[in-house]
C-alpha cells in the first residue's frame, strides 16, 4: 500500500532522510521509530505531498506521490504533528471544512463530522471553540479530522506526544478499532510502548536512515534478548570489572549512572557471575532496550 | 500559473480546482460573521468617525478643492479606498501569519488543495472584506449626501482592484516575517504612511514638485484616484491609466505572493 525506495532529502547542509526504503501491506501498522531529528517527521510529510522529495520515490496505493500529489491526498487521511486547528471555526466547523476541502458535498462532510466527533466521544463539544479542547481533545479532533472520507491509509505524526495516560489509552483503542477496520497506517512516534502495542512491523531511524526493520518480538530478539540484565554497581571498580568482561563479547553494556542494562545480539541471555560488588536483575528485553542499542544515549535537538 | 512538482496537480498544469478555492473564501466568510459585532467596528464605524471627523470637521476650515464641491465630497473617496486597503492587507498579512504559525495552512494542504488555490482564496477573501467597507462606509457617506448614490456601485470597481494590489501584497509580509512583531510593519511602513500621502486627505498637486511622481507611483493612490473620479463624477483618461497601473501591479505581486507562499509552506 505504501511503498518508499531510496528515499533522500536533504535541506541544505542536512541531510535530512539519507537513503531509506520500505514498504507498508495493506492493512498493516507500520512504526517509524527514531530520536528527534530522525528523520521521521521529514519522511512523513514528503509521503503526504507536503514535501518535495530530494531523489527517490513513495507511492501510495500504487499512486506516486512526486508525479500525481493531489490525487496521494484524495485518498490520505493525515494526521501532522501539530493539531493545526482552525481557532476561528468550532470543532464542527474545523471538520466539515476540512471533509468540504476533501471532496466530500457540504452536507455529507457535516454528516461524516458528526459521526467522527460520536466515535472519538467528542460530540458534546461540536459547538466548542478548538482552543477550549484538552490536549487530549485538540489530538483526537486531529486523528477523528483524518478519517472523515474513511481514507484506506493513514499517515499520523506523533500522535500521542504530550498525551497524558489516559489520553493516550484513549487514542491508542481508537488506532486499535481503525486497524480492525483494515485501514492502512504509518506513524511515527519516539514512545516504544505505542509501537510495540500498535505496530505490526517497524523501523528504527536515526539520523535519516533505517538502522532495522522489523516485528516489535523480533527486533527484541535480534538486538537485546528475551532477557535482559539490569545491573546495580556499588563501586566503580565493580563496574570496571563489568566493562572488561563484557568487552568483545556479543554483550552489550549500556551505563546510565550506577545503573547499567546488558543487552544481547544473538539472543542469549547474559549469565554475569564472580565480579564482586554487583547485584543482577533479569527482566524481558523490550523495544527500549532495542532503541537504545540502536541509537546510543546521546541527546538530541530538534 | 505553473507549479512545481511537489504541488503535482492532477489534470494538467492549468487546472484550477474551484472547489479548494470556493472552501477557503467559505471558511473566511463563516468565521468572520461569528465575530460580527466586533468586526462591524472596523468596517463601518471607525472608518465612519474619521469620515465624520475630517469631512464635517476639518471640511469647514477648508475651501473645496479640484472639482469637488466640498472638502467633505473630496475625502469620502479617499477614506474610503483607505478602509478598503486596510482590510485586505490585514487579512493576507496578520491573519494569513496566524493561519502560517499555527499550522492552519498546513492542515489545510493535506486536503487535495495547491498553494496556488490557497492564496486564490484569501485574495478572493481579502477583497470581499474591501468590497464590506467599501460599501458600507459609500452608503453612510451617500446618507450624509457627499456622495452620489449611483457612484457608490462605481466605487466597486477601484475597490476590487486596490483590494487585489493590498490583499496579494499583504503576503510579502506573512510569508516572510520570522516573528509576529515584524508584521507591524505592514502599518508603520506601508498602511499608515500610504493612507496619507495618496492623495486622500489633500490633493497631490500639493505635494512638492519632486515628491509628487512618487505619490503618484504609490500602490494607493491609483485607487483613490479612480474613486474619485467615480464619486466626483469627473472620469476622464487618468482613471483609465489608474486602473491599468493597478491591474500592473496585481500582475507582478501576485506570482510574487504565490511564489512566496509556496517556499513558505512547501519545504
């Protein structure tokens, strides 16, 4: 349904998406993961015809994106990072704009917005100014706008970040009912419990490439092992101890502070024994383990 | 108008989708007349006050001048086409910044609209908001008698014009401002200095001999100009040449506009 093959872009200087490929089947959820400035964002828009790709080349439903954009758009439901509300218009007023601008008829978008508004519990604020909603509200206005032409792909940017837990839960039953729906989905998103409940495949980005793509388990699998370590040292000695047995090992240390998470790359489970002054938890390896593995500790700016 | 390839328009280069346009002037109009208690302010009162206030007021310390039979008859056109320029401009400068900051334009470019059909709808947008004051504030001043009932219907045209010259220059400034406060230009700069040197308030033959080509080359006046000539009922050749010059300028500044526009919001 979505398919992206040697994708670049950059902006000036940066190289914004450096090369990156894959592809979306029908009816499945596909996560791209990735830091901030990832390139996730970047890749999203250029799929949405929001953004002249650089080389390379996405189709949506067997559309191109680069030759026939608006047609991509007709079939698209978008979901970008911020809300964009209209806060001249009401909630109604912001949906049956945006279903008008779509190509459905005045009264048909009115009638789509209402029944979005129903299923996204948001239609005793129909009359509300947008900038009355709750972030919550404000981001499920956003998803509920995408699906007003009951598109067969959806693109959604983030669409839980910021969201309290609650929110959350609340967008993610919706994702859940709209992939039961067989509706197509690409997200983004930077928080590993949505891609690993969400996401029936994914890929890590970081720094405009794909580092790997896969199931959530299997990408668990490959880069931390279904057991991890966590490991508290009472002295640096203990942890120097730790760097030197793990070194050259298929072990991987990652050191936050006395804290410290060995992950595996062929799956095994790290057995640590005889260093004095550490204690050993196990607990299952998870997409976070992966993430990190994957993309290091460094910080990121925007 | 060609289009680069990422705005890729199905059904030929040329093909204008109304409906993206029809949507966007639709949008305007339902917001606008949300706020209309606030927004008659602008359209008729303020600009009414200073018609009061500088036809009936100043009017009597001053003696009528070229071809009009009172100061009062003189300014209504010039008061007039000023309300006019102040609408449009403001609505393709503040309030298309607002739309670019908080992401309204881009929301509305996930639908199968061009930037092309975008700023199509809110020059169109731009200009009813000129023709709004136009003929209110024409039909307050046809009440006091300083201007002929008919020529308020004249009025219309140098309106619609001087509303697309302000309504595509007011995006220069939306798609170029880096930050809110930049945008306070468009008044100090452009609005305010223009809706007094254009020949509205006093005739340009006043001017010095040396500034007076240049108040004639400003973008107001051709509009006043050919207002007047509508209001006093003197049209002769130089509203024609007014009317040319203003269409001229549309010709340049609305490519420009949508150029800017698009490498505003295309990246």
């Amino acid at each position: 349904m979505i398919r992206v093959s040697d994708l670049h872009k950059r902006f000036g200087d940066i190289h914004a998406v450096n090369g990156i490929s894959f592809e979306v089947k029908r009816g499945e959820t596909y996560g791209l993961l990735g830091p901030n400035g990832a390139g996730k964002t970047t890749t999203m828009r250029m799929l949405s015809a929001l953004s002249p790709l650089t080389s390379g080349d996405i189709e949506v439903g067997g559309i191109n994106v680069t030759e026939r954009g608006r047609e991509v758009r007709e079939i698209l439901g978008v979901v970008t990072q911020h809300d964009g509300h209209d806060s001249g218009l009401t909630v109604l007023q912001n949906l049956a704009l945006h279903g008008y601008l779509q190509g459905l008829s005045r009264s048909r978008a009115e009638e789509r917005a209402v029944e979005v508004l129903t299923f996204f519990g948001l239609e005793d604020r129909k009359s509300a100014n947008v900038y009355e909603l709750s972030g919550g509200m404000k981001r499920r206005l956003a998803i509920s706008r995408a699906l007003l032409t009951q598109p067969p792909v959806v693109v959604l940017d983030e669409p839980t970040t910021g969201l309290d837990p609650q929110s959350r839960n609340r967008v993610w039953e919706q994702l859940a009912v709209m992939k039961r729906a067989g509706v197509t989905v690409l997200m983004s998103t930077h928080y590993m419990e949505e891609a690993a409940t969400l996401c029936d495949r994914l890929s890590i980005m970081d720094h405009g490439k794909i580092l790997d793509e896969g199931a959530p388990d299997e990408l668990v699998e490959r880069h931390a092992g279904e057991e991890v370590a966590q490991v508290r040292t009472r002295s640096e000695e203990a942890l120097a101890a730790l760097r030197e047995r793990l070194a050259g090992t298929t072990f991987n240390l990652h050191e936050v502070g006395a804290m410290a998470t060995i992950t595996s790359d062929n799956g095994k489970r790290p057995e640590i024994s005889g260093i004095d002054g550490i204690r050993v938890n196990y607990r299952s390896g998870n997409l976070e383990d992966v993430f990190i593995t994957l993309t290091g500790r460094d910080l990121r700016d925007e | 108008m060609t289009l680069t390839a990422a705005e890729n328009r199905a059904g030929g280069a040329g093909a204008i989708r109304w409906r993206s346009v029809q949507g966007i002037w639709l949008r305007h109009w339902v917001s606008y007349i949300r706020y209309w208690k606030i927004t008659i302010t602008w359209v008729l009162i303020e600009p009414a006050v200073a018609l009061v206030a500088v036809g009936a007021g100043i009017g009597q310390l001053v003696e009528a001048v070229e071809g009009a039979d009172s100061y009062a008859e003189f300014v209504t056109p010039g008061i007039i086409m000023g309300s006019a320029m102040f609408h449009a401009l403001f609505e393709t400068s503040w309030n298309a910044y607002h739309r670019i900051d908080n992401q309204i334009y881009e929301t509305q470019l996930t639908t199968p609209i061009s930037v092309f059909e975008l700023t199509l709808g809110d020059v169109a947008w731009a200009v009813t908001r000129s023709l709004f004051t136009t003929v209110a504030v024409a039909a307050f001043a046809a009440a006091l008698g300083w201007i002929d009932e008919w020529m308020v219907i004249g009025i219309i045209i140098p309106a619609i014009l001087s509303g697309m010259v302000f309504g595509t220059m007011g995006f220069f400034f939306a798609a170029t401002a880096p930050y809110t406060v930049f945008l306070s230009l468009v008044f100090t700069l452009v609005a305010t200095p223009l809706y007094f040197f254009s020949g509205s308030f006093f005739p340009i033959s006043v001017l010095p001999n040396w500034v007076e080509p240049i108040a004639w080359a400003m973008p107001l006046t051709p509009g006043v100009h050919m207002a007047r000539g509508f209001a006093t009922n003197t049209l002769e050749i130089t509203h024609l040449w007014s009317a040319l010059y203003m269409i001229g300028m549309i010709a340049v500044f609305w490519p420009t506009a949508v150029w800017l526009m698009r490498r505003r919001l295309i990246k």
